[in-house]
C-alpha cells in the first residue's frame, strides 16, 4: 500500500518530489528494504554480490544485475557533468538533484581532490522540516579516510524555501572552518539549497566574517 501511495503521489506531483528513501522503496516494495538500500548506495558502491547480500524479497541476481547496470550508466552521466567544479553554481547543479523537493533536511557532504574533481559524495544526516543534525568530527573521519581527498563541500537544504542562513547554519560553518583548518583540508563552501535557489556562504563573504586567525580558505 504505502508503495502504490508513493507511485500515485509522483504521478500527481511529479517524480522528483520524492525523496531517495521513497524511491527506493517504489524498486524494493517496502520501506525496510528501501532503507537497507539506501544506506548500501550511500556507501558509494555498488556491485552484484553487494545487491545480493542485501537478502531484500524478490530481487534475484537478474535484478541485481539490472541495477548494477542503471547505477553505472547513471554513474557515468555524473561524472560528465562534474568533472571539476569551480564555482558556486556548479556545485549549485551538481548537489541539488540530492536536496530539492524534500520535505525534511538533509546534510550533505562532497569531498574533493587538489583540482577541484569529486572523488566522492555522501548524505551525512537527515533531520526534521527544519533541522538536522551534523557531526563535524564525523565529517573529518569521513575525509581523512577517503583517499586524495584534500578538499571539502557541504550543502543542505532548506524545505521553507528560503535560502537565508541561520544561527545554527552559521554555528556549523564556523564548526567545520575550525576543523578543516586543524586537520589540512580546505572547506571551499556551503551551500544552501532552496528549490531552485541557492545560498553560497563563499560568494557572500560568509566564510571570510566567522574564520579565525590562522584558518585557510580556499577560495573558488
């Protein structure tokens, strides 16, 4: 039932109001195995055996196979479209397929090489309509353990549709500034993402007002 809710709600509104939990769910039949799905996707892989050793009901190695084969043509298309991002738009277009339409928050993080190319992106958390919360250290174990990483990207949504930073917004900038500096990564922006707008913290000064002495930025 709750599949069929899903299916008639992107046919009334459109298929990109779902979230990536409900899309999983509409291809596996039911929000556990949807969850078991996404949190394997998260991971950044995506082979037959891992598909299979999900044990999710109905999906044989045909079927595995058949995903493995979307994820990879999907992967490629990706990758066309962000070879290297360098500026606040491009980050804008390459994250906001993640972020748009949800009705919670999301908080999302890409971590990048010394050109500026995504090496690998990742949902770090999901919250309410109007806050997440979001583990800087985390966040740093995340980078230091992903090889040739040197850079980092976070973003999140606003569902209010309204790109305007909080306090809270700014406390986690501020947070993650501190960090990056401490632990030799540079932190090139965060973006706020708010339908089809955006809120750069890097094109509005925001970045250069809450660092510290001794704290890099790395400018786009």
């Amino acid at each position: 039932m709750e599949t069929i809710n899903l299916i008639e709600s992107a046919e009334m509104y459109g298929w990109q109001t779902l979230s990536d939990l409900d899309l999983f769910t509409v291809v596996t039949g039911s929000r556990e195995s949807g969850e078991a799905m996404l949190r394997y996707f998260e991971q950044g892989e995506c082979s037959v055996d891992g598909l299979m050793n999900l044990n999710i009901g109905g999906m044989g190695r045909a079927t595995a196979m058949k995903i493995k084969a979307l994820y990879t043509l999907f992967s490629r298309s990706r990758e066309v479209r962000a070879e290297r991002l360098k500026t606040s738009l491009e980050l804008f277009n390459y994250i906001k397929p993640h972020l748009q339409n949800l009705t919670q928050e999301e908080f999302w993080v890409v971590l990048l090489d010394t050109q500026n190319r995504p090496i690998r992106k990742f949902c770090h958390t999901r919250g309410a309509s109007n806050f997440t919360f979001v583990d800087v250290k985390l966040i740093m174990k995340e980078a230091l353990e992903t090889k040739k990483c040197t850079a980092i990207l976070v973003a999140h949504n606003h569902p209010g549709c309204t790109c305007k930073p909080s306090e809270e917004d700014k406390k986690i900038t501020k947070g993650l500034l501190e960090a990056c500096s401490l632990m030799g990564f540079f932190l090139l922006d965060h973006i706020i993402v708010a339908g089809d707008n955006y809120y750069s913290f890097c094109d509005n000064g925001m970045l250069d007002g809450i660092k510290k002495s001794g704290i890099s930025i790395c400018k786009l």
